[in-house]
C-alpha cells in the first residue's frame, strides 16, 4: 500500500453558541496509516456514532494528543476585551 505522509485535521462544533468547537489533527505516515485502516477509519459521515465510539479509544491510543477542546467563549470574550 502506497502512503504519502500528511496531516489532517477535522472541527465539530459551533462555538460560543451551541457548545465548544473539538478539533483534531493527526500526522498520517505509512504505520499509523495501516493501523487506520485496519481499524477501517474512514469519513464520520459514513460512520454510525456508535461505531466511531467504539473507535475512539483506539484511535487515542495512537494519537494520545490529538484531540482539543476549543474554550471560544474565553478567546471570544478576550478579543472583545482587547478591542476597547
């Protein structure tokens, strides 16, 4: 199996509103890129949620650091702060 090494990143979320924004970014080389595919990773939109549950502590094993949890009220609330 061919891999071109890269990085991807995906957000979930809206923000100040609806909750926090959840970003993840992951480096993909040939390794992790057959431990994924083993796992059969592929687009969330074509995966239940059940499922991407149970691949979710899979996936942190690999990529312990990958997930943050984005605080937007504070960065919101510290750009209207710097702005007066």
């Amino acid at each position: 199996m061919a891999t071109i090494a890269r990085i991807g990143i995906d957000e979930s979320g809206k923000g100040d509103y609806l909750g926090p924004l959840v970003i993840a970014a992951i480096f993909v080389d040939a390794t992790t890129q057959a431990e994924l595919t083993l796992m059969n990773v592929r687009d969330s939109k074509k995966i239940s949620d059940g499922r991407i549950l149970d691949m979710a502590p899979d996936i942190r094993m690999i990529y312990p650091t990958a997930f943050s949890r984005s605080a937007l009220n504070d960065i919101t609330n510290s750009m209207r702060r710097s702005e007066t």
